[in-house]
C-alpha cells in the first residue's frame, strides 16, 4: 500500500488493475472500506480521506459537497484515473452521484451503501445542531455525538451481537477531529441533489431494513430516478442499519463481488 498526500488529504493505493475510488461518509475514514477489501482483489484501490475526516486536513472556509467532488477528482487527476467504478457510503454516496452526473466518462459504476440523494428538510438542522456541538464541545462533545449516533444509526441485532463492528462505528467517530467534522456536517447539511436522471452507469444501491439515514424505502425512490442508468439493483439486508460495509460485511462483499466484474 502507498500513502499519498494530495492536496492536504490522505489517500491509500493499493492493488493492481481496473481503479476503484472508495469514498466514506460522515464520520468515516478509508477505514470504512476495510471490511470489503476481499471483493476487490484484482483493482486498484484508492481510498481517500476526505478533507477534515480521519488524517486529512481540514479544508480552509466552508466545505460544501462541490469542494469533496473537486478534491476527489484532484486526486483522480493526480494518481492519473482516468476511469473508475465508485464506492460510496452515506456522504460519500451524494459525492458520488454529484461525479457520475458531471463526469460521465469517468465513473464506470456506482455502488451505493446507506445511499441519499440528499438529506430531507427535517435532517439538516439536526446535522447542523451536530456541527455546533461538536465545535463548541470539541472533544467531549464527539463523545456524546458517537455514543448518540452509535444507538441510532446501527441496528439493534449489530449492537447485541457484534461487538467489534460497534466500536469500530464509535471509535471512527470518537477519532475524528471536531472541527473538520463539524464542517463535514455543514456540507451534508446544505447538500444540493445531483441530477440523478442523467446517471448513465450501472448502479448498485444498499441499505439496511434499519437505517434512519436511508430507509428501504427511500432507497426504492431513488432507484425509480436512476431512469438513465444502464442497470439497477437494490439490496435491503436484514437486521441492518446505517454502517452497511461495516455491520454486513459478508453481504456486502458477496454483491460486490457479483456486480463489479460485470462491469468490466
């Protein structure tokens, strides 16, 4: 594995082959993808940590959605991708979107765990809330936001039953810096909706019957959108919430390794 930094951002190249672009949401890091490496043996895989996430610095003024698309295509541009499928979890699933309506040529194929298209009305002062207790509380307040978003967004089954899956959830929040995460809420709370309809590349969409974030339902909605899209399959696995790559990694490694390669 290298470790690159571009831009101010870290980003994980590993493997040889078809390019694989992994992006984490809210709270995340290029951990997030750890749990279904195995599926994408045979790639390239670069995994980077958005700005103001994990070991990324914090992007100067305020960070909006355009400015996570500019820098993942920055880093595309720098590890010269010139085409690859996308990997998106929550966040990072709208910054995916955003790329394949933009940059047609360039994502090959979207999969799309505890996939939006933007966070409805009632959300986005409930994220900027987030934002303001984790600036003004710094690092007790990121306890209280991990402790309240581990209870909410992991199902009931994946906190009873498996343990490590829990604390991976709370320490990559616990971890995150409280600045940078705060205006990573700020950009998911004023996300603006892609032009889903114009998505031509085949698209794998999946949630947990669980999740908050993006409910079965919701995800149904938005693959009746994707009317431009070569192909789309919704998966809603069981006793599952928000952290799909996370609380099912089996599930979400054996759909990977079934879509992927038919998109060569």
């Amino acid at each position: 594995m290298t470790l690159h930094i571009i831009d101010r951002m870290a980003v994980e190249d590993e493997g040889e082959g078809d390019a694989v672009v992994c992006l984490h949401g809210l709270g995340g890091t290029s951990n997030t993808w750890t749990p279904v490496m195995q599926a994408l043996a045979g790639y390239r895989v670069i995994r980077p940590d958005l700005p103001g996430s994990g070991r990324s610095a914090a992007a100067g003024g305020t960070l909006t959605i355009e400015k996570l698309v500019e820098a993942v295509l920055a880093v595309c541009a720098r590890l010269n991708v010139s085409r690859a499928h996308f990997l998106g979890h929550s966040m990072g699933t709208i910054v995916c979107q955003h790329l394949a309506a933009a940059q047609p040529r360039l994502v090959r194929s979207l999969a799309l765990f505890g996939p939006l298209i933007a966070p409805p009305e009632t959300a986005r002062g409930n994220i900027r809330t987030r934002a303001e207790k984790a600036r003004n509380e710094g690092v007790r307040g990121m306890h209280e936001i991990a402790l309240a978003l581990v209870n909410a967004s992991i199902s009931a089954d994946t906190r009873q039953r498996l343990p490590v899956p829990t604390a991976f959830v709370r320490e990559s929040l616990t971890r995150q810096d409280p600045e940078g995460y705060a205006r990573s809420c700020e950009a998911l709370a004023a996300a603006p909706a892609a032009a889903v309809e114009r998505i031509e590349a085949p698209v794998l969409l999946m949630t947990g019957d669980e999740d908050v974030v993006a409910p079965p339902q919701s995800v149904r909605a938005m693959a009746e959108r994707l009317t431009g899209a070569k192909s789309v399959r919704t998966v809603v696995l069981p006793r599952c919430g928000h952290w799909t790559p996370v609380e099912r990694a089996e599930d979400c490694v054996r759909e990977l390794k079934s879509f992927l390669p038919a998109q060569r």
